[in-house]
C-alpha cells in the first residue's frame, strides 16, 4: 500500500525543487475515530524569498497576497 501511495505523490507532485513531501505510518498513533488512516502525508512549497525576506514582524500584504494565491 505504502508503495502505491508514493507512486501517487510521485506522479501530482512535481519534482521541481520547490515542492518537497514526507510520508508517515500513523498505525496505532491517532485517536480511534481516525482509525481508518493508516499514513499521514505532509506536502510543501517554497516561498518566494523576497516575500519571506520581507516578513519582520509578522505576516503582511505580500505574503498575504503570495498566501492567497497558493491555496
């Protein structure tokens, strides 16, 4: 199953160099309502560093901006 699923991950997440993902086995580590999810995945993308860069004292209108249009 593990296999399959990193197949998948594979082929919607581009190997670009700003996307990066981690894949972990959750068995017998979440609370029983969640018992059918045995893996848990986690997905990122790369910022622009200017945007980031300009970030001093918590988020502003460009990482706003940035934020908005990456969901």
């Amino acid at each position: 199953m593990q296999d399959e699923i990193v197949e998948l991950i594979h082929k919607a997440i581009p190997d670009d160099g700003d996307h990066i993902w981690g894949l972990a086995d959750l068995s017998g580590l979440l609370n029983q309502r969640f018992a059918g999810y045995s893996y848990g995945i986690s997905i990122g993308k790369r910022l622009d560093d200017t945007v980031i860069a300009s970030i001093i004292k918590g988020a502003n209108m460009e990482y706003y901006r940035l934020y908005t249009v990456l969901i």
